[in-house]
C-alpha cells in the first residue's frame, strides 16, 4: 500500500508540475502551443513511466528485503524452537535417569530389608542354638556335679586347652599356607642360583701320609742307631712313625694335618740327602716348618683374593691357611670355607644385601676348627674370639659365633652363614659316614617317631633329612596334626643326632570302603 500511494503522489506531482508550467508559461499561439503542450504531456508521461519503473523496482527489492528478514527471522525462529526442544530432550532424558536411579534405590532398600529379615531370622536362629548349647551345658554341669571343685576345674581346663589347641592349630596351618606359598619359590630360587654358580671337588684326606723309600735298605737309616733317629723326628715334629713291612715305605700318623705335612716335608728331604743324623733331622723340621707356614700364609692370601677381599689381618690369612690341611668328613675345610663363602655372597646378592661382607663371614666361619686345640671351646665361638681379636668387623664376628646356634642370630648375615654351610655340607660327597652309624642314625630317627601316641608308621628317606609319618586318622585330626608335625620336630631336636636338618611329614588319610554285591 506504501508502494502504490508513493507512486500516485508521483503522478499528481508531475500532472501539477505541467499544468503550473502551462499557466505560468506565456500562452503559445496556434500549433505551436498545441506542439508544446503536446511535448510536455509526452514528457510528463515518460517521466511518470520513468517513475513507475523505478517505483516498481524499489518495490521489488523492498519485497526481496522484507522476504529475506522474514526468512532470517523464521530460520531463527525454527533455530530457537530447535534450542528449546533439545533443552526439553535432555530434561527427559534426565528425568529418565532420575526415574531409574530412584527404582535402583528401590530395589537397593527392598535387598537390605530382605537382608535385615535374613539378619534377623538368623540372629533368632542363633539365640536359639545359644539356648540350646545353654541347655546342653546345663547338663553337663548337672553330670559333673557329682565331682570335686578340684576335679571339675580341671576337666573344664582341660576343654579349654583343647580347644584353644585346636584353634591355634587352624590359625596355624593357615599362617604357614599363606607364607609358605610365598616363602618357598623364593628359597628355592635364591638356594638354587647359589649352588649352581659354585662348582667344586673333593678329595677324600686320610689321617696317615705315605711316605716313598728308594729301598728298604732306608728303613733302618731313618729308626737309626738304636732308635736315636726316629725318636729325635718324633720328638721334633709331634707325630708318629710306623716303620713296618710295607715295601719301599713308611706311614706318618696324626690328627693333626699341619705336623704330618711338615713330617712328611722333612722326611722326604732327608731320604733324598741321604744324611739322617738328630741334628740334620732338627734343622730339616725347622725349615719345612717355616716352608709350611708360608704355604698357609699363600693359601690363606688365595682364598681371600679369589673371593675378592681385602685387609685382613695376615694373622687372619695365616690361620685360615692351616684350613687346607684339615678336613671334615670328605670335605677340605679350606675349599669348604671358599665354597661357604661364595654361596653366601650369591645369596646375599639376591636379598640386596652387601655382597663382600657376606663373603668375609662366609670363608672365616671355620677358623676356629685350625687353632680349637690350643683353646678352649667350640670351634665357632673360639673362630668368632680370633675375629674379634684381629679386628673383623662385628657383624662377622656374629656370624661366626652364630653359625652353629650356639649363639641366637642377630641379623639376615647370620642366617645367610647358617644356611651356605649347611648347603656346602649337605652337597653330594661333602660328608662320610660308616654305613652302621648311618643306619643305626635312620633307626633311632624312626624309633623316636613311633614313640609319640597317635603315630602308625615312620620311615626316614633322603639318607635321614626327611622323615614321612604315617599317623591313624582316627585318633589324631587334621589340626592336631599340624601341631604333631610341631612337637616331633622339637623331640628330634632335643633327643637326636643328625647333620643339617630334617623335614618332618606328617600325612593323614581317611580310607572309606563298601562292597557292590
């Protein structure tokens, strides 16, 4: 409508403009007024087409305009509405999750008030069993009335211990369960890596050495006149000599290594200088003693130097040196010192602990055993004094007196000492036993067991480091036995002789039988 009254005022304006300028303008005579009149109204008229056609395409991009801003406003129209109903769509959907979490807490609350009835029901239940072991109890008192005070607190004390037994008993088992599962992989992997990383033999030494003559004609050189030359060596060395019929040789006897090695040196040099005289017999003594200390001083210095440790006292070395003319059973204690250290400082690696330390208390744990006969004591504790002494320091001084058990262990060091000297002992041909002691050790082992009520059979296997018990299923329960298992050991330890320990197996079975006819 804007449009049009626009274009009608545009049109009136041009009709006025002409007919104001026909008025105004000095009136034409004949044709040519009419030609003029005739120009302006053909002018006014394109004029008001010109006009028209603008007006009409103003009015067109008015029309294009305002359909474009209806457009725009209806597209953020539809926009808007869209906004609104996703906003509706979430608080549905939140609303739906409302709606389940509050039926989830229904159904929560409608278990725990089945739980409670449960509860409940199970608490009377409870109440009435306690009514009835009540009652039970009552009757028994009423059984036992007729004992004494003294009898009655007996017979009470003795159910308590029972039971008490018994609980100590499962809590037992299942401690050992639980640890044991643990415990015994990782044992096993730090025993096994230290054995294998240690190789070593062993040579059986005797108590006698043999010593070779160029011929029997040297027999009496060497007893000499009336004796004088055997009982000057003798005397010199502290050992003694069998002169017999053995063939082209002679046997020097003694317990102790270090006199025979020094016999024997002195002896073999005489035979092959041909002077056996007291005099030359003391001056060859004297030097093969000297010679003999210095092989103990280089094999003392050896054995630490392979273990790689250093400073010790050449006392220390010395002494420890001697240990490569002792044995034990079948084994050279020099090489069993190198072996017990080296297995606890494999070991010790494996538990973080210091390597070289463990080494030390490894190889100087037998020292005592090369001067016990000159003191007084066990070889550890008189080993662990000499330590001291020379100036070790006193975690080896622990684990040198505490190897045995004489003394309680302090520390992991100990246990580490203990455990590598009982793996060197307990190696195949560490040890030699004559078969009687052996077997009458085996014996005594089974004997012991079979002693203890409740025990069927007892056999020893793995050469008495194991002891299979076979018990009556009837007398003795599953917990009992675990504590039966615990009271053998202890017997075995305050009664038996044995090397290294022994693993104690108690077994139980229950045999059910039936017969399909």
């Amino acid at each position: 409508m804007t449009i049009a009254i626009g274009i009608t005022l545009c049109i009136l304006g041009v009709v006025l403009g002409v007919v104001l300028a026909q008025r105004l303008s000095p009136a034409p005579r004949g044709e040519q007024a009419e030609d003029a009149r005739q120009h302006l109204l053909d002018a006014a008229r394109t004029e008001a087409e010109q006009i028209k056609r603008d007006a009409q395409v103003e009015s067109k991009e008015l029309l294009l305009r305002a359909q474009e801003t209806a457009e725009a406003e209806l597209r953020a129209r539809r926009e808007e509405i869209e906004r609104e109903s996703q906003r509706l769509g979430k608080q549905e959907a939140a609303q739906t999750r409302k709606a389940e979490i509050l039926a989830s807490r229904e159904e929560e609350q409608s278990r725990r008030d089945r739980n409670i009835q449960n509860r409940e029901q199970a608490a009377e239940q409870t109440a009435k069993r306690a009514e009835d072991i009540a009652e039970q109890a009552a009757k028994r008192l009423e059984q036992i009335a007729g004992l004494s005070v003294e009898q009655a607190r007996a017979k009470l004390a003795d159910e308590v211990r029972e039971d008490a037994r018994r609980q100590a008993a499962i809590d037992v088992k299942r401690i050992e369960e639980e640890y044991r599962l643990q415990a015994e992989e990782r044992a096993k992997t730090i025993i096994g890596t230290a054995v294998q990383r240690y190789a070593s033999e062993y040579v059986a030494e005797k108590t006698v050495s043999v010593v070779p003559l160029p011929s029997d004609d040297m027999k009496g050189r060497i007893i000499g006149r009336e004796g004088r030359n055997i009982r000057a060596l003798e005397a010199a060395t502290g050992i003694d000599l069998i002169i017999d019929d053995t063939p082209e040789a002679v046997i020097i006897s003694c317990f102790n290594p270090v006199r025979r090695e020094i016999a024997k040196l002195a002896l073999s040099r005489l035979i092959a200088d041909g002077r056996i005289h007291p005099t030359r017999i003391e001056e060859s003594v004297q030097k093969a003693s000297e010679e003999i200390d210095q092989l103990c001083k280089e094999a003392g210095e050896q054995a630490a130097f392979d273990l790689g440790l250093h400073k010790m006292h050449p006392e220390l070395l010395r002494t420890l040196g001697k240990l490569k003319f002792r044995t034990a059973g079948a084994q050279n204690l020099l090489q069993h010192s190198i072996e017990v250290g080296w297995l606890a400082g494999a070991m010790a690696a494996e538990l973080n602990i210091n390597v070289k330390l463990a080494r030390r208390a490894g190889l100087l744990h037998d020292i005592g055993r090369a001067v016990d006969q000159d003191t007084e004591g066990s070889h550890a504790m008189v080993g662990a004094s000499l330590c001291k002494k020379l100036g070790e320091p006193p975690k080896v001084v622990d684990a040198v007196a505490s190897h045995h058990g004489e003394r309680p262990p302090t520390g992991a060091l100990d246990y580490l000492v203990d455990a590598a000297n009982v793996l060197s002992n307990s190696r195949p041909g560490a040890r030699r036993e004559q078969l009687e002691s052996y077997i009458q050790r085996l014996t005594n082992l089974e004997k012991l067991c079979q002693s203890i009520p409740g025990v069927d059979k007892a056999y020893a296997i793995q050469a008495g480091r194991e002891l299979r018990i076979l018990v009556e299923n009837d007398k003795i329960s599953d917990e009992q036995a675990v504590l039966l298992s615990r009271d053998i050991t202890r017997k075995i330890e305050e009664e038996a002789t044995y090397p290294g320990q022994v693993r104690v197996c108690v077994i139980r079975e229950t045999r059910s039988t039936d017969y399909a006819r």
